[in-house]
C-alpha cells in the first residue's frame, strides 16, 4: 500500500508541533523518519497509528483519503506501531498478549489449542518460532518481546509497520535478526517506517529517509544517494563537526583496580584496571553481565566477591552510598526508572547526590543550592526553560545530562556510565561526548557500558569485551578492527 | 487554559473548595461565622489534622498507616496509667509520644527492613496494638486525672481565645512545612516516594526514611491521644478507631497522590479544615446526621473526581 500524508499540522495549545508536514511511503519499503528529540516525528506517527488527531492536512492511502481518529481505525487501515517502550503485560504469556482483547474463544471460554496455534503460526513468521507461546512475556529478553509484537502486529494484517527506536534495548545479534525479518517483510510489501537516532542502521536497512526539524519538513533523500553529513546537517540545520569529539588526555596513575570480581550467576573472575583520564568501553552482547560490573561495582548487587582498589587503597562496598562516600558515581542505563525522580524539579533532581553539601544541620542552603544548580546547568548546557521545571517534561538528551549533573555536582574519581547516549539525538549525543571527555581530563576513571559499537570504539582508549559472564578480553581502541570486538563478544567460550 | 495555570488551580482547588463551603455556610448559617464558632471548628479539627500531618508523609512515601487510630490508643492509656500511679502530666505526655514514636519505629522496621507493604504491616499492627491498649487497660476506660496542666492541653487557652490544641496543630503544620520544604530529610521523603530506586541509587539511604517517616506518623498519632485524652479526661482504648480513614481523607483531599512522592503539608492543612468546616456546618443547619454522611462522601468524592479529571 502507498501511503501519504500531505500538509498536516498539529498543535498542542499554542505550541505548533508539526506545521505542514509531507511523509510518503510505498509499500515494500523502509523508511526512516530522522530528527533531532522535539522535531516532532513521534507526533508525526502517533498521528498516524491514531494515538492524536490532526488539526489539519490529510492522509490517504493508495490515493484515497482516509481518517484516523483511533488506533482501531488504524489497525482497520493496516497500520500498526511498534513503540519504543514495549506494551507487553509482563505476567501474562506470549500467546495471551499476542490475542489480547481478540483472544480466540467458544461463548467466552477461551480455545486454548487454536490460540496456541495461531500464536506458533504468525511467531514463526517473524524468525521467532523457538519462543514457547506459553512462556510468561515478561521473562522474554527486550529483542524477544520486540519479535512477539511484530508478530501480534502481522497478526492484525498490518501491511504498513512504524518502528519507534526499535534497536534501543537490543544486542548486535539482535538487530541483525531484527533486520533479517525487516528485509524479509519488505519483500513481502510491508512498508516500514522506521524511527531511530543511530546512523548506521538507516544507511544499512533503508532505502529513502525523511527528515523534520523543528515541525518541520525539510528534505526526503534516497539513503543510496546521500550520507552521513547530508542527514546530519538536515537535521540540525548546522554542520556538526565532529561526531565522536576527540579526546587529548595524558592518561594517568591507576585509580581504579579491580581484581577477580564475581558475582555467581553473573559474572565471573573480572579483572581490570582503569586510569585517570582514560574511558575504559565494555562491550559484549546484551546479558553478557556487562551491567553487572557496574552494579557489582557500585554496591547494587549483594553477595559478590573479589577485591577492588581506588587509588590503591581497598574499598569495601556494600551498598550505593558506600560507592558514593567512595568518590564514584553511576549513570544507570534507564534513565526513567533508576537515573531520575521524574516528578521532581531539575534543581531536586541535580542535587540529590549531594544534597548535604547544600545543608547545614538539615537544613537546605537555598541560595547556595539554586547557584550550584545554575552552574551545573550552564556548564552542561541542560535546555529547559528554569530549573524548576519537571524533569520529565524535558527531552532525552536533557534529562540525561541532569543524571550526568548529579554526579557532576562533585566531581567523581570513577564514573561508571551503563548505555550514556540512549535514546539522545545527534547533537546530544555530541554534548554528553564533550561531557564525558572534560571529565576524563579533569582525571576522572571512566568505566562505559555501550552497546553501540561506533561509540565504544571511538570514545574509549581501551574495550573491555564481555562474554557470557567472564572477561573474553581488553583491545586497544586504537588499531583493533571492530570485527574483532565483535568475534570476542559473539565466539563460543573454550570449555574451561 | 495553560497546562500551568491548570496546574496552579489543581493546586488551590481544595483551598477554594473550602472558602466556597465557608462562605455558603455563612450565609445560611449566620453563628457558622462567628470568632467562637470557628476556633471551636479548629479545635474539633485539630486531632485529625495532627494525625494527617503524619499520615501526608507516609503517603509522600507511597505507604500508608493504618495503625494510628490504635496508636493513639496506646498511647493515650499509658498517659492516664502515668497519671493514675501518681506521676505528674508533663511525664505522662512525655511517655505517650515516646511510645507513639516507639510504636512507629517498629512500622517503618517492618516495612523498610522487612520488605512488607506499608498496607499489610500497619494492618498487623493496627489490630495487635488495639489489643494492647485493651490488655493495658483491662477494656475499660481510665478518667478523672485531677491535673490542670494535663486538662490543659486539651482543653486550654492561649491569651484566652486561641485553643491550645488549636496552637498545637498550627504548630506542627510550620514544622511539618519547614521539614517537607527545607531540610535534607524533606527532599529524601519526596525523592523516596518518588522514585525508590533512583534514591537507592543517588545514596539515599531510603530504609532511613521510611524508619523516621513511620516513626513521625506514631508520634503524631500519640500527640492526637494526649490531646484527645486531656479534653476527655479520660482515656479510651477502643478511642481513635476509624481516625486512619479521617486522616487520608484529609491528606487525599489535600491533593497529595496515593501513589507517593507528590503532595503538600498546606493542602492536608485545607483538607482537615474542609471535612472539620463541612461537619460543623451541616450541624448547625440542623441536618441528620445519616444526611450528614452522605453529603460529606459525595464531597470526597466530587473533590477527588475534580483532581483527577485535570490529569492528562
């Protein structure tokens, strides 16, 4: 089917988010739809699956006009979303979610056997017929569940998919599944739009791109005839300069020492050491326990052993505080659940950390606060309206940086970072890299989770590779080709 | 209507919802607006109001206390037996707080360390404390303290036109909003309410604050039973049974979320004196008390429905 939009325009209250935007999709292609956070291409296709109502313009469908005043009149068209933050019911099984509200019945009692089935059927479709129907949704890995609505969406007949950050939470394995399955629906006349910040991915899966900015349309290319830079500067209506800010930092005594860590079940006999000023990557596939260095290091995770040195001097930790009285500092990997209290202010959330440092007997400094706040915010170059806004209200690039700002507000010995660029765009992105090399320069060991390997590869002076649990090696960034970081991450363990 | 001007009306809502019921009332009830009346109002409030101060911190933690009507209780027979043995008020009412506060610790013990929802462990309590205060007091009553100081705070005067409980209530709401706005330990309650993990994982030390939050609600619950006690001259051990229902009524009707982590001291402050306002006048217009009832449940949840319906 060819879809196009023409012309449309929404506005929340006075604020205009989208003015006069055209998005055209043929069937049996992918499309990615490109933006900075705010360029409105989420509101672009929650108009379009029916989540929100357009004030004006139109969409038609093999050149008839339709309306889309809910997502059933979407599903009905034979457009589905896949968002971003899964919609599972996690104690629920696979086969209930994937039939949820449709659920194959006689008078009211549900078929099991034909729901099996049918849920065995359209699974295999996707590549994923090894998942058990009856298996509980939530204890699925996020590149499983991903596969399941897919499934569900194939399901309802959709013939036109939109993907939202769909690679976000998933492993290099993963996402070529995901791409395989892609490709394969696409040959089958599905279109796909497809959201996502990272690059890479739209040149290898799509064919054209669409990019907004601001509410804006501003440009449609086909990926095959133009790059990086063109999308890039589309998007931000600048030249960026460099993508992955170089980094001149005289590496420094050993501050961090860790020997034999393990945590049983998850990791084990985990040995490093990282430098002031350097940014040691851990890279490996997702449930390879790279997060549970992290959460082993920072006191998270009880019942772990092994010996961990800060500036050579042993340290006992059993809980988070213990880390923090340490010197080191935590960016978590989900920003939402464990980096912010969302529903606090930007000035609350900046200073959580070391909020002591702003009180006397308990009581808070609010000058001194406000003043720490403000340079915080300045030095990070947080963009929200004032301090006291939500920080929930704020994009995902910003509220990052007020995670980076609670741990900045006295700057850590070792930074542990899980996933630091998740879900920021480009220009972000590009903001949190200068965060993290300023730091690195004022001597700060520097400890980063990635799964994006132009990322770890290029922001780090060592890879730490992680695989099944134990350590499958530490490479140079510099002159080890990313194949390599790949084959550590992905080759069969020796039997030990 | 912006989304902040919005939110500044959710925000004074319950406050306007008073001063409309305010000026209703006086204008169909000339005595509701009397100096006399309205001090009598807050006194009778005073004891709910006292208690939901509390309570608005448990529920800022996303908990719950049900156990502060048998707190009170408690409490209120270990002031009279004090008494009764021949020791003097001040000692008695010392004891009384110090066991309410004992009697909360041992909530936010079970709740923090145990990993016990705030629901069930104060449900526990609630029924085992109630049957203590019944043991202590072998079911019966306790009354006749003869001490004036001790009568005093129930039913005194400051510059013999404020009552004291009223001044004590008043005061305790400065505290609270001092503690809530200003300190460390306020912050921590918002951000534990907020997000637990995130707080956990900022160097919180989130167990700590649910142990003091629980043991400020015992101890706000025990200054309600001396109170309630001094103006009785009597302590009860089935007294303060239903108090908890009264005192989330008032934090909810305040505007602060079950869900935890939003809320204000102000608006339970508003949310007391709406219930106090709302049961004094329908007295004085003369209405049963069976009507009573239900036109106060209709407002709870006329109020709750209103909040709600702001929501996006």
């Amino acid at each position: 089917m060819n879809l196009a939009m023409k012309g449309i325009v929404k506005s929340f209250g006075p604020v205009r988010v989208l003015e006069s935007v055209d998005f055209a999709l043929a069937g049996g292609e992918i499309h990615a739809l490109v933006g900075e956070n705010g360029a409105g291409k989420s509101t672009l296709m929650k108009i379009l699956s029916g989540a929100y109502l357009l004030d004006g313009g139109s969409i038609e469908i093999d050149g008839t006009p339709v309306t889309i005043r809910s997502t059933r009149d979407a599903e009905a068209l034979g457009i589905a979303i896949i968002h971003q933050e899964l919609n599972m019911i996690p104690q629920l099984s696979v086969m209930d979610n994937l039939f949820l509200g449709r659920e194959p019945n006689h008078l009211g009692v549900i078929a099991r056997g034909r729901m099996q089935a049918e849920a065995a059927r359209w699974l295999s479709k996707v590549g994923a017929g090894r998942i058990d129907p009856h298996q509980e949704a939530g204890k699925l890995s996020i590149g499983l569940q991903q596969l399941v609505e897919i499934a569900k969406a194939l399901s309802l007949n959709a013939r036109l998919l939109i993907m939202d950050e769909p690679t976000a939470s998933l492993t290099e394995r993963e996402i070529s599944t995901l791409f395989a399955i892609m490709t394969d629906l696409k040959a089958r006349g599905v279109g796909i739009v497809y959201v996502s910040h990272r690059m890479e991915e739209i040149f290898k899966i799509c064919d054209r791109v669409s990019v907004l900015r601001d509410g804006h349309f501003v440009g449609e290319r086909a990926v095959a005839q133009t790059g990086f830079d063109e999308i890039v500067k589309l998007m931000v209506g600048r030249e960026l300069k460099e993508r992955f800010p170089k980094r001149a930092v005289p590496v420094g005594p050993v501050r961090l020492q860790v020997e034999d860590l393990s945590h049983p079940g998850h990791i084990r006999h985990i040995h490093f050491e990282v430098h002031a000023g350097e940014v040691l990557g851990v890279s490996g596939l997702i449930g390879a326990g790279r997060s549970d260095i992290l959460n082993t290091l920072f006191g998270v995770t009880r019942g772990t052993t092994g010996k961990v040195l800060l500036d050579a001097k042993p340290l006992s930790i059993r809980r988070p505080i213990d880390a923090i009285a340490a010197g080191i500092g935590y960016v978590t990997e989900d920003r939402k659940s464990q980096g912010l209290v969302l529903g606090l202010s930007v000035r609350e959330n900046a200073t959580l950390v070391q909020l002591k440092h702003y009180a006397r007997f308990g009581v808070i400094r609010r000058r001194t606060e406000a003043a720490a706040v403000k340079a915080l915010m300045a030095e990070l170059q947080v963009h929200a309206r004032d301090a006291e806004i939500e920080v929930k209200a704020l994009s995902g690039g910003n509220q990052q940086k007020v995670v980076f700002a609670k741990w900045l507000a006295k700057p850590p010995k070792v930074l542990l970072l899980d996933e630091p660029t998740r879900g920021v765009d480009v220009g972000g992105k590009a903001e949190i890299y200068h965060i993290i090399n300023r730091l690195a320069a004022a001597g700060t060991a520097i400890v980063m989770v990635s799964s994006e390997l132009p990322e770890v590869m290029a922001m780090s002076d060592r890879i730490l590779v992680m695989r099944e649990g134990q350590q499958a090696g530490i490479f140079p960034a510099q002159g080890t080709p990313p194949e390599q970081i790949m084959a550590a991450a992905t080759e069969a363990l020796p039997a030990s | 209507m912006t989304a902040q001007q919005k939110a500044t009306l959710q925000k004074y809502g319950p406050l306007l919802a008073l001063v409309v019921v305010c000026v209703g009332l006086s204008i169909m009830s000339p005595s509701f607006l009397t100096l006399s009346n309205s001090f009598d109002v807050m006194r009778q409030v005073s004891i709910n109001a006292v208690i939901a101060f509390g309570m608005t911190l448990s529920i800022l933690l996303g908990g719950i206390d049900l156990s502060v009507g048998s707190i009170l209780a408690v409490s209120s027979v270990l002031a009279a037996m004090t008494m009764k043995s021949g020791h003097d008020a001040g000692l008695a009412a010392g004891i009384a707080l110090l066991a309410g506060a004992a009697m909360g610790s041992l909530n936010g013990l079970v709740i923090a360390k145990g990993n016990v929802a705030p629901f069930i462990a104060t449900l526990g309590t609630m029924t085992l404390l109630r049957g203590l205060a019944l043991v202590l007091s072998n079911g019966s009553p306790i009354s006749d303290f003869s001490s004036n100081f001790f009568a005093m705070l129930g039913g005194g005067y400051v510059a013999r036109l404020i009552p004291v409980p009223v001044v004590v209530m008043l005061v305790m709401f400065a505290a609270f909003w001092f503690v809530l706005t200003r300190t460390v330990f306020g912050r921590h309650v918002y951000a534990t309410g907020g997000n637990a993990e995130a707080a956990t994982l900022s160097g919180v030390n989130t167990a700590r604050v649910q142990i003091l939050v629980y043991t400020l609600c015992g101890a706000m619950a025990a200054l309600a039973g001396v109170i309630l006690t001094s103006r009785l001259d009597s302590a009860q051990p089935t007294a303060g049974a239903g108090y908890e229902l009264d005192a989330i009524t008032a934090v909810v009707l305040g505007g602060t979320s079950l869900a935890g982590g939003r809320g204000w001291i102000f608006g339970t402050l508003v949310g007391a004196l709406l219930i106090g306002v709302l049961n004094n006048g329908l007295n004085l217009m003369g209405m049963s008390a069976f009507y009573q009832q239900v036109v106060k449940g209709a407002v709870i949840l006329l109020a709750v429905l209103l909040d709600r319906g702001g929501k996006t």
